[in-house]
C-alpha cells in the first residue's frame, strides 16, 4: 500500500470510527439523560460489559490470527475462512446457552455491590443481549477477511448499525430493555453487509487442510490476553466499581468513554491500516524500517495526546457537564463522573502507545510475550484498584492510569528487542512536548478562571475558547522550540510530499 493510500485509507476509517464514536456517545448521552448515574445505568452497564466481552473477545484474536494465514496461503484461504467459521459457530450456541441459564449468577459476580432488584434487572439484560452473541461472532471472522484484502471501509461502515440501532431504540421505548433489544438487531444489521458474493461466509465442518492448527496455535495467547487484559478487566472494574457506591459503574464508564475517544480517532486506526504493511516488512526482514515506524508512531502519540492529556486534566468538570449533564443527569453524577476522568486521563499516552505497539508486535509474529505482558498489567490494575477503592472514584482511576504506563513500558522494550535494534529516543522531543503541553494547560486554566459560563451556550463558547487558546500556546512552544517531527511534516508539505 502505497503512503498516499495509507493516507486515503486511514482518513476514511477516521470517519467512520468518529462517527462510530459519535453513536457511541449519543448512546452514553441518552442513557445520562434519561437515568443519570442511578442504579438502572448500573445495571445496563455491567449486564451489556457481559455481553460484550463475549461478543468483541473474538474480534480482537481474529484479524492478528487469522490476516497471516490468509496472506501466507491465498489458495486455501476460503477453506481456512469458512473452517473457522464452522469453528466458531460450534463454539458460540453452547455458550449463549449457558449464558442464558447462568445469568443471575452472572449478574452477582460481575455487580457484587448491586441490591437485589439490580442484580435481577442485570439477569434480564445479559439474557436479551446474548442473542447477538453468535452474529457478533460470525462479523469477527468476516471482518478478518476483509482486512487481510485491506478492505477496511465496508467493515467500519457495517460498525456503525452496532450503536445507531441501540440509540433508535432508546429513544423510541426509553427503556434500558429496549436498548438491549436494539444491541440485538444492530448486531444482525451489522453482519449483513458483509454477506458479499466473493465473501465464503458459509461455515463448513470439514477441517483438513484448513490451517485451524496454526490458527489456533496464534489464537489463544491472544485470547487470554484479551479475555484478561481488554474485555474481562472492564468487567472486573465495574465489579469493583459496584462496591463504592451506587451509580458508580456509570461515572465511571462515562468518564472511560470520554478518554477513548482520541485512541479510537488516530491510534486504533493507525495500527489497523498498518498492521499488513508491518506484516510485510517483516516477512521481508526489514528491520530498519520496522525500527523506523516504531519510532515515528512512539513520538506521533506523544505529539498528540499529551496536551490533550493536560487540557482534559484541567477542563474535566467542564467538559462532563457540557456533554452530560440534562435530564436525570445532575451535579452529583458531573462531580462523581469528573472525578473518575480526571483520574484517568494521565493515563491517555499510554493507551495510545500501547494500542500501536501491540499491533507492531502482532505483526512480527510474537502474540505470546505480549499477551504475558498485558495480562500482567491487568493483574497489577486489579490489585491496585482493590487497594486503591478507598479513595472511591479517583483511586479507581489511577490504579488505570499506573496500569497503563507500566504495561506500555514493558511492551516498549520488548518491540525494540523484537527488532534486534535499541528504540532512539529523542528526549528533547519528549521534554518539548512536556513543557508545551504544560503551557497549553496553564493558559487554558487562566481562560477558564477569567470566564465565568452561565448557560450551555457560555459553557460550550468557553470551553472551546480555552482549547484553542490552549492549543495555540502548545503549537507556538513547539515552532519556536524547533520541534523535529513539526519541522518535517512542514518540510514535507512544501514539497508536495502531502496532500
């Protein structure tokens, strides 16, 4: 794939997942406004973060186990397609089942602070959202074919009927069981668009010669580090998160949705589009160049998200209120909600940077050490959110945040021993984005100080004022500090290089 394609490509999935983002949100937005952060947004919240572990697990182990086998044997990639949905299918009826008998218990163990009437309406709401298990399933294998043939658009778009659907649904019953329901017909409304004729989506029994060995072989590092690391750990944080005290699963998920939105804009993105690039140098053996994007997207996160790191730090409570607070949403669940941000925003650089560097490792074949890796930080969050729970939201929150950094520390040295050559960090790069992005931080602070908002209009006007404010400050410390990877994308555009 050509740079001007990368570019294309990745400026179409950028659309897509915002608008995806967007739905997301609007979901979160609707269930502020009609339940705020009482025990009813706790119970869908932990019943759907059942469910959904269940249903995106799969594709997170998919593409990275399965993308390899496709580009290394084209000929038998149908086979090794429809084998392993075959696969899948045998696997995801059973479960759904049991899901179904065990949802009570499932509800206890996952919301163990829930009273009663919350573990109930939990039960209910994990049994209606496991019918979209086995779709979701059957999308994940398909999504893997598709970007194995670096066809990322129709995937995304297909994305969006997973959250525009459940928000319909919202807003028509004002029901968290009709939201449910509408998980449910977004996931079959999802899967239908990649029902393609050139697409060998019928499942097949017959293995021989379908590669699921080597499939299976480079899955399940990947499945327990998902299980444990990504989807389980959501889980545990919610279970943790009931023990502090009602509507605090909610605060504290809207406060992780607010601090995925940049991860979900340019990181995730970023890796997706890169991760069959990476896959090719690597079975060319070019190791400079992998060495070289590694540095580049390590430098490129911390450009990017550390001031927004330092200005969500600073405009927390402005920025919860602005976009949740109506209906039930009070200013109890504003403080409860910015707390859990504000504690969790340090650790932004490090999701970035761990999002990049687990495909760059997936691409070089190795899912084992990372998989230990990440499963370790999960360990390391779960202990520290059990000690740290005393101090209610914001230990929560931090426990995250030291998680994050000390994971992504250890995948750094493992890329850069993966390439057999040492990670050059430029650390006057670093200390000049640190110190912009503390400029950027002080001058939103000073505008926010001098203006005082009355209305959602003055807030909103405000709030904008003072990040670009911010922002402005970050970008003239980094031109006057003569900041590298500034000076090179400048130098590139003169000479046309990006358009």
């Amino acid at each position: 794939m050509k740079p001007a394609t990368i570019v294309r490509t990745s400026l179409m999935l950028i659309a897509a997942t915002a608008a995806y983002k967007v739905l997301g949100f609007a979901e979160k937005l609707a269930l502020a406004h009609f339940f705020g952060t009482s025990t009813t947004a706790d119970a869908y919240l932990a019943g759907a973060a059942v469910v959904l572990l269940m249903g995106f697990l799969l594709g997170d182990i998919a593409g990275p186990s399965l993308v390899p086998m496709i580009l290394h044997d084209r000929a038998a990639s149908p086979r090794t397609l429809r084998a392993s949905l075959g696969l899948v299918g045998l696997a995801a009826v059973p479960l759904t089942c049991l899901g179904w008998l065990y949802a009570v218990q499932l509800a206890r163990l996952f919301g163990p602070g829930f009273d009663q009437p919350t573990l109930l309406m939990t039960a209910k709401i994990i049994r209606i959202g496991l019918l979209a298990f086995p779709v979701m399933c059957f999308s994940a294998v398909l999504g893997a074919w598709y970007q194995a043939f670096e066809q990322f658009t129709r995937p995304a778009l297909a994305d969006l009927m997973l959250k525009l659907v459940p928000v319909i649904a919202l807003l028509s019953t004002g029901s968290v069981y009709g939201l449910a329901w509408g998980l449910v017909v977004g996931a079959v409304l999802r899967l239908i668009p990649l029902l393609q004729a050139d697409v060998p989506w019928l499942p097949s029994w017959r293995w021989r010669g379908a590669q699921l060995p080597t499939v299976l072989r480079h899955a399940y590092p990947l499945l327990l580090t998902s299980l444990v690391s990504v989807h389980l750990i959501s889980v545990i944080e919610n279970a943790i998160a009931s023990t502090v005290g009602a509507g605090s699963v909610a605060a504290q998920t809207y406060a992780r949705r607010i601090v995925e939105v940049p991860i979900i804009l340019l990181p995730q993105v970023l890796g997706r589009v890169l991760f069959p690039i990476l896959t090719g140098l690597v079975l060319e053996r070019n190791y400079q160049a992998l060495q070289a994007w590694l540095a580049r997207c390590w430098r490129w996160s911390l450009l990017l998200t550390l001031p927004l790191m330092v200005l969500g730090m600073v405009l927390c409570q402005q920025i919860v209120a602005l976009l949740l607070q109506r209906g039930a949403f009070d200013q109890q669940s504003v403080q409860m909600t910015s707390t859990a941000l504000w504690a969790a925003l340090p650790g932004l650089p490090a999701l970035a940077l761990s999002t990049l560097l687990i495909r760059f490792s997936y691409a070089m074949g190795d899912t084992r050490w990372p998989s230990v890796m990440r499963v370790l930080g999960a360990l390391l969050q779960i202990g520290l959110a059990l000690w740290w729970r005393r101090w209610g939201l914001a230990g929560l929150g931090w426990a995250t945040t030291v998680s994050l950094w000390a994971e992504t520390l250890a995948l750094a040295w493992l890329a850069q021993k993966t390439v057999q050559q040492p990670m050059q960090l430029n650390w006057r790069f670093t200390w000049q984005v640190g110190f912009a992005s503390s400029v950027a931080g002080v001058a939103a602070w000073l505008m926010m100080r001098a203006w005082q908002p009355i209305s959602t209009a003055s807030l909103l006007l405000s709030l904008s004022s003072a990040s670009l404010v911010g922002l402005l400050g970050y970008m003239l410390i980094l031109a006057l500090g003569r900041n590298a990877e500034i000076g090179l994308l400048w130098q590139r555009w003169q000479q046309g290089k990006i358009q």
